[in-house]
C-alpha cells in the first residue's frame, strides 16, 4: 500500500535507512553512493535508494523535530525498513566536543512531547547496541574524531536561548544558563530535535536505530549572558564536515549489512 505522507509502497525503499531533517540533505548524501534513484518527494520527505558498496541503502528526510519523524518512521517501517540512522547535526553541552566532531547517540533524554504519546517518560530512549557498534567502527575506519553519548532530544529551537528585543519565554531566558549547566553536568553531549522518537519507537517494535550527528557549536558558548542567539552567525556550517558524517553514516549502513549477512548465514 502507497504510504500516505512519504509515497513509498513497499519495494521502494532498503532495509536500512538513513534519517536527515532537511530534504536537501538526501541528494547529498545519495551523491556518496555507488548508485542512486529518486524515489519520491512529498512535503518534507525526499527518499532516495540505492547502493553503497555492496549495501542496499536508503535516505528519507524526516522534517524538523519529533512530529514528522515520527509519521516518517511509521510509514518506513510498513513498507519494509528495519534499521534507521538519524543524521544530522547538533550542539553540544561539554567543552572537550569540538565543532566538526560526529557524537554518535546510544541515547536520548526525552524532552519531546511525541514519543509520550508511544510509551511513558519512564520507558527509555535508547539505541540498538549493534548500530552503535557500527557506528564506532565506521568511525575508527575513517579516522574521524567522534563521541559516544547522551543527547537531549527537545521540541524547540530558540526556547532556553537568550533572544534580542524579546519579551518572549521570559522564564527560560532567565533561567537558560541553570538549565544547560544541569545537562553539562549530566555529561549529556548532544543537543538536537529527533533522536528520541526514533529510539522510542524502534524500541517498541523490535526494530533497529541509532543516531549521529555533526557537531556545529557549543549551546552554552553561543548564548552569553548578553549575547544574541544567531545560529546563522554562530554555528559551523562547513560541507567538509557534514560530507565526513555523511560517509560515516554509509559505512555503519555497510557494516550492518555484512553483519546481518554473515548471521544469515
């Protein structure tokens, strides 16, 4: 059956998935593999598939935020996926990150409202072990500096950060700096908006995922006590290292599928 949102019938997409927000994103991904199709385009969901050395591989993007992930995943997963990659980027809480580092997610607090909705605030967030796994041996084989940790998955963007001339979500602009000093200590080291709808769900139903991401700025740096929140100004924005965690992500795609090969054996 043609999923509603996404347009994919089952046969349109690989088993392994790869999750970008930004339908932009997903050409530029598909650009690193062996072969390459557009499959469909609807809303915010751009997929392609094809094959990257040797992997069956596919790319939807997801939209901004738990919402849309959550019907992508949904959708996805009645027409045949099994594994998802969130891929993206984020910021960070703790100095020793850098911009231009890739943090891989083995879990995420569940500061969403969605995933709620699927299960309780007591039921964790977290990522399959074999796609960590992978995800660090992708690392390892390309020499990229990376991390292994926690990242906070939250519905807002500018909520917490200090905004010019704004009388707007006054409490959190008092109060932002406790806030992220409390996810500091907690040595939470991601900051993004999707991570913990994909581990949730995928959890629930017996499937696979994991989550990386690119590293565009230190969230506590970029908001100072008078200083605006201007992300355009403020974060990383450099392809060089979009196009390492791009890859990164293909080679765990590639890893997993000769594991699920070699246990199929």
């Amino acid at each position: 059956m043609l999923q509603y949102h996404v347009k994919l019938k089952p046969g349109d997409v690989a088993p392994y998935v790869l999750l970008p927000g930004d339908p932009g994103r997903v050409p530029f991904i598909a650009a690193l593999w062996d072969e390459a199709e557009k499959i469909a385009e609807n809303r915010e969901y751009t997929t392609y598939t094809g094959a990257y050395k040797g992997a069956p591989i596919s790319c939807t993007s997801t939209g901004i935020g738990c919402p849309s992930t959550a019907i992508a995943l949904e959708e996805l997963a009645r027409v045949g996926a099994h594994t998802f990659l969130r891929v993206g980027t984020c910021g960070t809480f703790q100095d020793y990150v850098h911009n231009g580092d890739v943090v891989v997610f083995d879990s995420a607090m569940r500061y969403d409202g969605a995933s709620h909705l699927y299960a309780p605030l007591e039921f964790p967030a977290v990522a399959h072990h074999e796609v960590v796994q992978a995800c660090i041996e992708a690392g390892k084989t390309l020499g990229l500096p990376f991390h292994v940790g926690t990242t906070r998955s939250a519905d807002t963007f500018y909520a917490c950060h200090p905004q010019p001339g704004s009388s707007f979500n006054d409490y959190w602009q008092s109060n932002w700096k406790e806030h992220f000093q409390d996810l500091k200590r907690l040595n939470v080291v991601g900051a993004e908006m999707e991570a913990s709808i994909i581990f949730v769900l995928a959890r629930v139903w017996g499937l696979r995922a994991g989550g990386m991401a690119v590293v565009l700025d230190n969230v506590l740096k970029v908001t100072g006590d008078t200083g605006e929140f201007d992300p355009q100004a403020d974060f990383d924005h450099s392809q060089d290292n979009l196009e390492h965690m791009c890859r990164m992500a293909c080679e765990t795609v590639r890893i997993l599928h000769e594991l699920d090969r070699k246990e199929s054996l």
